[in-house]
C-alpha cells in the first residue's frame, strides 16, 4: 500500500514539473505595445519588446508595416469533443508602421469569434445574393 501512495506522489510531482518545461514563448501585446514610443522607437526596439513580426509588407522604400498576431485559447477550450462550445479563442493583433525605421504609428486590436455573431442574429435583414 506504501509502495502505491509513493508511486502516487512520485507521479504528481513529475506532473506538476512538466509544466516547467512548456518552451512557447508567451505574447503579451497589449501591453508590450505600450513600450514603444511613435516617433522614437526604432524596429530594433520593436525587435525587443515584441520579437520577430509574423509578417512584414513594404509599401514603398521608407514606409514598411509589420503584422504581430496571438490567438489565445484556455485550458477549458481546448478540452477534446466540448471545448469548441466552452467559448472562443481571443485574436491580439499589432500593427507597427515604420517611416524611415522610425515607428510612425502603433495599432492595437482585440477580438474573438463571437465578436460578428450578431450579423447573423436579424432574421428580417435581407441576404444578398
């Protein structure tokens, strides 16, 4: 009986050590944004405070953007067969516009998938086609 409480032990305590070892690098965009100064801040600095963009477009020489996206999804929701219906992930996105490598613009947005939902609750509304 020992021998079953020790393995008991034994195996919650290498799972709650497993944890420890999660290497996804945490996104924290809402506030990591506020770090950058608009007419200050170079993409060194956007480098730092925010990693590597998730996608860039130059609109011509001297203006570029860079794209950060983060979707996050809780524990409950990604639960096999139920999670789906426990809520929706929540979308974090920033867009840092440079002027000459200096950051001329930072935007921030927040969403998740029931954001647009109402659309489709007017039934009198007529459907285009």
């Amino acid at each position: 009986m020992a021998l079953r409480i020790n393995f008991f032990l034994l195996f919650l305590l290498a799972l709650s050590t497993l944890g420890g070892c999660y290497t996804k690098p945490v996104r924290h965009l809402g506030s990591d944004i506020a770090l950058l100064q608009v007419g200050k801040s170079t993409s060194e600095d956007v480098i730092v405070f925010l990693g590597e963009p998730d996608e860039q477009q130059e609109i011509d020489g001297a203006v570029q953007k860079w794209l950060y996206k983060d979707k996050n999804v809780s524990l409950l929701q990604k639960t096999p067969l139920i999670g789906n219906k426990l809520g929706s992930p929540e979308y974090n996105q920033v867009v840092v516009t440079f002027q000459n490598g200096i950051v001329s613009a930072c935007d921030y947005s927040y969403s998740d998938e029931d954001d647009m939902g109402w659309a489709k609750d007017f039934s009198w509304q007529e459907k285009k086609k």
